[in-house]
C-alpha cells in the first residue's frame, strides 16, 4: 500500500521524528496518525500500542485488547507453550509503526518534532532518518574520526622511532624490569642429595621453604645447605 497517498493526522509542534502509526480499524477504516495525535484522541489504544512495543516496520493485531504478532494468513498466538497461527477475527484492529522512510517528505515535514533542528532535520525530511539511526550515524563518524587520528598517530611516533634507532648514538633502552632470579631449583638440590625431586619437593614443603616468583629458586650455598639438610631428614626416616 502507498502510505504516501493517505491522509496523515498530526499534532503540529506536538509530533516526533521518530516513526508513525498506521491503523487499519474493525470495518476496514485506514487511518496513519503520529503517536500524539493517538495519544489525544485514544490514549487507551495508545497505551496498549506503546506496552506492546512494535518493532518498526512490523505490526500487531489486537485481538480484545491484547497485541498478537502479525503474520501472513492471520496472528500468532501461544497455545500450550506453541506458536499457533488463527485467523484474524473481523473486530481486531492491525497496528503497524511505519519507518519515516516509507513517508514523503511532506509528511515527514508535518510530522517533524519542534525539537528537530538544523542538519537532525534535514536529515530526517530528507532521508527519513530516525533519531536512533542518526545517532548511530553520529557514532559511526566519531569513530572513523577516531580511527583516521590514531592511524596518524601511531604513524608519526612510528617515524620517530624509527629515525632514533638510526641515529650512530643510539643505544637500547635497559628493561625497567626487574630480573627475574634463575637460581636452582628441586631437580638441582635433589641431584646434589642423591634423592628424587618428588621427596625434596616434600622435604621443602614440610620445612615450609617458600618458592621465590611461584618456583623454587636457590643460591649455590642456599641449595647445598638444602641438600644436606634433606639428606640427613630421609637418612633418620630410613633408620
């Protein structure tokens, strides 16, 4: 259906540039209205429209009063946990929010908010953007724009890098940090004691020898002293 060729009734100063409301009443009456206008005139079936929150470009068919989505051969309907298509009854009224792009330009003129300003309205008349597509526009630009910068930038600081490595007086920076201490570990003072690694593990962790940087590290004399003392530990068990 032409939308464009139907009667639009709008709230001047009172709409929004969002989408509109396009209803076909019980009896076949075709009306599109904004959602002011629906609110003032119907506010019950306003409500009902607003609670039932209706995807653009999608519609609903209330049947009683309750919204049901619409589908090809009548609505949907949950029968025991499943999705049933019925019939579309003569007294239920079809509800679909209409994309501003499936207006014209003079209708989105009359139905643009008193808020809408600038390019926001040129924007909406003219392309028959929503206000969350322009922010999702708005986003997109600031993060191209964001993007393009810090291409640049990593760009320039890559140059300068580059021409400081090259230079005769260039010398590495030195690791701020810290060096992480090797030392011997259980293998090493188990092969000094003459004993599985397996019993210097136990012999450390009945000591209560911590590990130093979540293993076990030790200085030549740390670990000799190590081997003797567990050495003399297994030889009094073995006795």
């Amino acid at each position: 259906m032409d939308l464009t060729k139907i009667k639009f009734h709008v709230i001047p100063g009172q709409s929004s540039g969002s989408t509109a409301i396009y209803l076909i009443i019980k009896g076949g009456k075709r009306t599109l209205v904004t959602p002011s206008v629906l609110k003032k005139k119907v506010p019950r079936l306003f409500k009902t429209i607003q609670d039932a929150q209706i995807p653009v470009d999608t519609g609903v068919a209330l049947v009683g009063e309750v919204p049901y989505p619409l589908v090809k051969g009548g609505y949907v309907k949950e029968v025991r946990h499943r999705p049933v298509v019925k019939k579309l009854p003569k007294s239920a009224t079809r509800v679909f929010r209409v994309h501003p792009r499936r207006l014209s330009e003079k209708q989105r003129k009359k139905m643009a908010g008193g808020g809408e300003r600038g390019k926001y309205l040129a924007e909406f008349i003219e392309e028959g953007m929503t206000g969350e597509e322009r922010r999702l526009r708005a986003r997109e630009r600031s993060a191209l724009i964001f993007s393009e910068w810090t291409r640049k930038e990593s760009a320039e600081k890559r140059e300068k890098r580059e021409a400081r490595r090259s230079r005769a007086d260039y010398e590495p920076p030195e690791s701020d940090k810290p060096q992480k201490f090797q030392g011997l570990g259980a293998k090493d003072v188990a092969k000094m004691a003459k004993l599985e690694p397996t019993e210097v593990r136990k012999f450390l962790r009945v000591k209560k020898i911590g590990k130093r940087g979540g293993r076990y590290a030790f200085t030549q004399a740390e670990a000799e002293k190590i081997a003797r003392a567990a050495k003399k530990h297994y030889a009094r068990r073995a006795a």
